[in-house]
C-alpha cells in the first residue's frame, strides 16, 4: 500500500500502514565520539566538546560523513522514513539548548536529572531567544542525501525549561514558555528547509508529571503555533543505557490528547506497556516502540510482530508508525542496526497478516 507525504513542495512515496522510523537518533561511530566517556555520564546539558575525537578543524566534515553512513544503514534495513541519527549532538538536546541567546553556557548552574542526580545545566541569565537557525543546514544534508521521507528531531521546550537553571525569568512556565517561541520559530524553518516531520522530544513531561499536567500542553501548544506540517512528540522513560527501572505505566500520556501534535511517540517493549492506555489517544497516530534498548539482544521479526499485535486491539494499524522504544544513540552500531533490520521485518509480517501483501 502506497500513500503520499508532502515535503518542501514536492511528495514522496511511504507505506500507509505500518511504516517504520527511528526516534531519531542512530549509534555515532566510535572514531566520531568517544562512546565510553559518552556512557559513562548522564547526557550532556551543556556543551561536551571534549567527547569528540575529530580536531575542531575537522569536525564538520566527520559529521557529514558518520551522517552518511547513518542514512545508509536506515536505507538499507529498509526503514520508509529516514533521520539525520543526530551524529551532531552530544545529547539530543544540548545542541540546540546551548544555541540560544540569555543563556551563560561558560558558567552553568545545576538542576537535578531525572535520575534525582545534580547535572551541570544551562544558566539563564537573560530572555531566551533564537537568534539563527540551529539545525537547517542538517535538514538541507540530509534531504540532498536521501530519496526517503525524512525527519528531523528538536529538543522540547519543557524539557529544555526543566534542564536549565532559571536565574532570570524567575517563573518556569514563563521560561517554558520563552523556549517554546524558540522552538516554534525552528520548527518552521526546518520545514521550510526541506523536513517532512519535525519531532519535538519531551521526556520531561513523564519525568516531572506534576508540572506537565500544570502547564505542559499550554508549552507543546505555543512551541507548533501557526505550524502545519506533520509534528511527532517524543515522550519516554529515559534512555535504557542510564535509566535502568521502568515504571509500568505513564504518568503523563491521555493529557497530549489536547496538545496539537499530530503524533506521539512512545515506548511499549522495555516497560511491557499496557497498550490500553492508546485508546485515550484518538486523534493522534502513535509511533509505536517496539525496541528493547536494555537487551542487547537482537530481537527476532516474530517478537517485533507481537508488540505490534499487543496494540492493535486499542489503534488501528492506518495510525501506527512502528519505531524503537527511544533513540538508538548508546547501542553498538551492529545491535542496532539488528534491531532497526527485525523492526522493518516484524513490521513486513504484521503488514501481511492484515494485507495480505508486503
């Protein structure tokens, strides 16, 4: 089956049922990043330089070519919608965080990670603005790179307002909110430069569900205001590789019902999620992990499939996109890439059962 997404003028050709997508990102090479020192500490708020093993002379070019290399595996495990693999990005989110004016990156403060543990952060000493396009250029490499519709994922604003140090606004919705017009202004332009979907990740709203319920769909709202192209929000348990217990059930979830996303996505294969929980999710296609991230075992097609069967009593397969459980960032490249090749496979089956063809 054969439908069309729009994309910077023109449309490109995906499978309507159960197409396949990463979270976003994709294991960087080791001759990229040093992936020890990258495991060994929580994700990064503000900046990390000294994980790059590339001189800075020479770091772009390494980028491109590790983006490459990650847009070639996505194309040939057969994935139908293709990401950059962040290979730029110390963390998913510190990139664009540490891009933003009113924030002193040379002297950060501290605010506690999901974890509970004390993180260096980005201190906020003046009105956050955006004062140029932080991602563009990797939209624009990305889709003079690939035929395949692509994604390109940002940092949320919620997120981002509770990774920060606030020593200006003096008010966290105001912050959010401040990040969230940030935001807003990315997201159009990386449409304009060529995305198909644009993902806001916010994790933060599961970490911090008390806050989320208060102010976070009011935040998702102001970040997609005036936007029009397709718009995934990324809500997790935190990354496998450093986030070890799962609770069996979100605590945010029903309430992005009202947001204006269009999609959400979220983790099922690590925490054995109750799929029940997607019917109070009716408007919104569900990009569906079906990844363990914590088991460095491969999974097999058939075990792939069955996830995907768990969700089909409570959303119809028109509006699944099957995806793993979070970003592949901390995994070794061949487990990963295993994993994205079981995806696509387990996907092929579900998609035969309910079809009848591939």
């Amino acid at each position: 089956m054969q439908g069309k997404i729009a994309g910077n003028g023109e449309e490109r050709a995906i499978a309507t049922l159960l197409p396949t997508t990463l979270v976003g990102s994709y294991p960087q090479p080791d001759w990229l990043i040093d992936r020890a020192k990258l495991a060994g500490r929580f994700p990064p708020r503000v900046r990390a330089r000294e994980l790059w093993r590339v001189d800075p002379q020479w770091l772009d070019q390494a980028q491109d070519d590790a983006t490459l290399l990650a847009i070639r595996d996505q194309e040939r495990a057969g994935l139908d919608i293709v990401t950059d693999g962040e290979m730029r990005r110390e963390s998913y989110s510190n990139r664009f965080a540490t891009a933003l004016a009113g924030v002193d990156i040379d002297n950060p403060g501290t605010a506690l990670d999901r974890s509970g543990h004390p993180n260096p952060v980005p201190r906020v000493v003046g009105t956050i603005r955006r004062t140029r396009p932080v991602e563009v250029r990797d939209v624009e490499f990305l889709r003079a790179n690939t035929k395949r519709p692509i994604k390109m994922t940002v940092p949320g604003a919620f997120t981002m307002a509770q990774q920060a140090q606030d020593d200006y606004y003096k008010d966290e919705v105001a912050l959010a909110m401040a990040y969230a017009a940030a935001v807003n202004e990315e997201i159009k332009d990386l449409f304009r430069a060529g995305a198909d979907i644009v993902q806001i990740d916010e994790p933060y709203l599961q970490a911090r569900p008390e806050k989320a319920k208060r102010f976070g769909v009011q935040v998702v709202n102001r970040a997609l205001e005036g936007v029009s192209g397709p718009t995934v929000l990324h809500i997790c348990f935190g990354y496998a590789a450093i986030i070890h217990q799962r609770p069996s059930g979100y605590s945010f979830l029903p309430e992005l019902e009202a947001s204006a996303v269009r999609q959400v996505s979220i983790e099922t294969a690590q925490s054995k999620l109750d799929c029940a929980v997607l019917e109070k999710l009716p408007s919104k296609t569900i990009l569906l992990g079906v990844l363990d991230l914590s088991d460095m075992a491969v999974e097999t097609p058939a075990m792939v499939a069955a996830r995907i069967l768990r969700a089909l009593p409570h959303v119809p397969a028109e509006r699944i996109v099957v995806a793993p459980d979070c970003g592949l960032k901390y995994l070794p490249r061949e487990v990963a890439y295993g994993k994205m090749c079981a995806m696509v496979e387990g996907a092929a089956i579900v998609r035969r059962e309910l079809t009848g063809s591939a």
